[in-house]
C-alpha cells in the first residue's frame, strides 16, 4: 500500500467552519500514524496552527464572490448579491452556489503538481463544493485511486441552491454525480443517511458507499468547570438546518410561554429565517453571537444547562458534527427530532430530552426544571472517536 495522500477540500481546520474540521481531524490522525499526508484547500480557508507539522500544506485562489457567503441585511449589500448572481449564472453551469465552480484549471495544475512533488497515488476529495469531486474524477480517473467524500447531499438536496435549479442547471448537477459515482473508485460519506440514497445510485456500477462520520480528536476535548445559576441557559452551535421550521417555531413557542427564567444563546447561526422570526418575539432573551474558536465555543456550551439542536426530517439518524461537540461537553442535549438512529442514541443514554411539534409547555417546563442528566456516566463517548473510522479510510487505498 502507498503511504502518500492528497486530501483536497475547500476548508481546511478553520475551527468555525464543519467542513473544515472533517479532513483536518483526518489528517491530522493520518500523518500521526505514519502517512506521508498532503493537503490542498482555498488561500485565507486554512487554518495553519491546527495542522500537524508534517503535512504539507498546498493552496489555490477561490473565486467565488464574497457577497454570496452569506445572508444581507443591508440595501446595498442585496443589491450587490443580485447582480453577482446574475453575473455568475451567465458563465456557471449548474448551481451558482457552488465555491469550486471556475476552479477547474487551477485545481488540476496543482493537484499535478503536487502529484509529482509527492509520488502520489491515492487522493481524497470532499464535497461540498461538488464540481471538485467532478473535477477530480474527470482529470485524474485513470491515473490515482479517487475517493470522494460526500458530506453532504448533492443532488437530491436542500443546500447550495439545487432545490432551486431550473430544469437544465439540475441535468447538468445530476449528469456531473452521475459521472463521479461511476469513475471514482471509492465513495465516502459523512452519515447513514447519505449511504442509503448513494447506496441505491451505486447500484448499476456495484458499488457501496462507506460511512465515515464527523468524528473529533481528543485535541478538541476541553474540560471546564460549569458555573451554578437559577437561570436556565439554552446554547446552540452552528447553523438552524433549513426545513426545520416547524420545531424551532415550537421551540420559540414554548419558550415565550414558558414559567422558567431560560436564556437562549446562538452561536453562529447563518439561517437568516430563524434570525428574523426570532427578533420579532421582543419578549424572549434570546441572544446571537458570531461564530467562536474551538476552545472557547466549549467553555460556553460547558457553562449551559443544555445543548440545543433541531433534526431535518429525512435525516434522522445523522449525527450532525454539534452533537460531537455536544457530548464532549456533557451537557445534556434538548433536541427536536423525528424518531430514528439519532433520537434513540439520546433516549436509550438518557443524555438528553426529545420533543417534537406535539409538545405542551407544561410537559415542557416540567422536564426542564426537574431533568438530571446521569447518562453521561456510563456514556461510551469512545464509538465515535477517530481510531474507530479510520480503519474504514485505511482499507480503501491502495
């Protein structure tokens, strides 16, 4: 087996950023037990002090427009979002959303280049973006073991505009999967429940697909000294996944009729929808905050009296990267959930409590008051530790 591996993602090791997290943890985990590990993201996208010394480190310019990375508020900044939308789907096939798109070039010269520096033979791509797992493939299928990551859906998902795309823009996503399912050699993804719908693409060119979750390092894992308060303080981390309006509505529902004195606090959310609505409810003490390093994102969620976390429907037993960080801080988890993988990993620990659209606010209040998070325990946090996944990774290069 070669020893040498490119991992190509957008992100790399920004710690506010889930995609970027996946392959820093990887790799890290790979150069530390003998793998000669090379690495190739976007400029300003990779976060240098979290990588391990060994690796080598390769960048590109991403082109993507600034002004559509995330939501405006403001007049002119809407403005300057729709003419870059107008501008980019004159030149850009598919879904404007994705980063990668007009990358092609610059992302197989280098990755030729690092090819050469390097002796390589086995590359991972991950996606999103998808056009560079498109690109990977396309380039580089006859020549290195390919093996794609998908951490997310493409196109049978929400993300990234594809739920949007006229007719021709969603055949050419569609013809591009169909391509990358077919010629790369391996397939990787982030949950059962992309495994399920790759699984049932895959079948026409016999293959399967292999679940590798979100898994955390150790070095992630911070212990820190909770602080007695009579408030109840309710933290969440991350993005409110789209389509879960029903159980935030809820949620925000039960909280503005709720007897208990409850804090909300919001760490990095970009789902402008949620924001907005929850603003108009003057009477909560609910509070948003920019994204936070590792380190100190723990110490807060530590100082919480819960986690919160809203399941999309059709996911349910997804382990969504904030319930790593979640379980690491033994704080018990209020989730919004469907029945499935997920909900019962809670129910059956006893680590946290399941509501859904039904709930009234006095069952609410009830369990909030009086819950007594004992399963953390005897909890086996081990399962989803990164010496677990890796031996699925291992057994796919050559």
């Amino acid at each position: 087996m070669d020893k040498s591996i490119l991992i190509v993602s957008y992100i790399i090791g920004n710690d506010k950023s889930v995609g970027g997290k996946r392959w820093l943890n990887y790799s890290n985990y790979l150069s530390k037990i003998g793998y000669s590990v090379s690495i190739l993201a976007t400029k300003n996208n990779i976060d240098f002090k979290s990588i391990d010394n060994e690796i080598k480190v390769y960048s590109i310019t991403s082109k993507y427009p600034k002004v559509l990375e995330k939501n405006n508020q403001f007049f002119l900044r809407k403005i300057q979002y729709k003419l870059s939308c107008f501008y980019r789907k004159l030149w850009v096939k598919g879904t404007i959303y994705d980063k990668g798109k007009n990358l092609e070039f610059s992302l197989t010269k280098k990755v030729n280049k690092i090819i050469r520096e390097n002796n390589i033979r086995n590359i991972i791509v991950s996606g999103a973006p998808f056009s560079l797992l498109y690109f990977i493939t396309k380039h580089f299928r006859n020549s290195l073991n390919i093996i794609c990551d998908f951490r997310d859906p493409w196109s049978w998902g929400d993300n990234y505009g594809m739920s949007n795309l006229s007719k021709k823009r969603f055949n050419y996503e569609n013809s591009c999967e169909k391509f990358v399912l077919k010629y790369s050699n391996h397939i990787l993804c982030a949950s059962d429940d992309l495994a399920i719908v790759l699984n049932s693409k895959l079948t026409s060119y016999n293959k399967n697909s292999i679940v590798l979750i979100n898994s955390f390092s150790n070095y992630y894992i911070r212990k820190f000294k909770s602080k007695k308060s009579n408030k109840i303080s309710i933290s969440h981390i991350g993005t409110i996944a789209i389509k879960t309006e029903k159980y935030w509505k809820k949620f925000l529902d039960l909280i503005e009729l709720s007897c208990l004195n409850i804090e909300v606090n919001i760490y990095g959310n970009n789902n402008l929808y949620f924001h907005e609505y929850a603003l108009r409810k003057r009477d909560l003490n609910i509070n948003f905050f920019e994204r936070l390093n590792e380190e100190i994102l723990m110490e807060k969620l530590s100082n919480s009296s819960f986690s919160l976390l809203f399941k999309k429907e059709g996911f349910s037993n997804t382990y969504p990267t904030k319930f790593f960080n979640y379980i690491y801080s033994k704080v018990p988890i209020l989730t919004f959930s469907e029945n499935g993988n997920f909900a019962n990993e809670i129910k059956k620990n006893k680590i946290g409590i399941i509501f859904n659209e039904n709930t009234n606010v006095k069952d609410f209040d009830t369990l909030l008051s009086s819950y007594n998070c004992k399963g953390y325990d005897t909890y086996d946090i081990s399962k989803f530790k990164l010496d677990k996944q890796i031996q699925k990774l291992i057994k796919v290069f050559e």
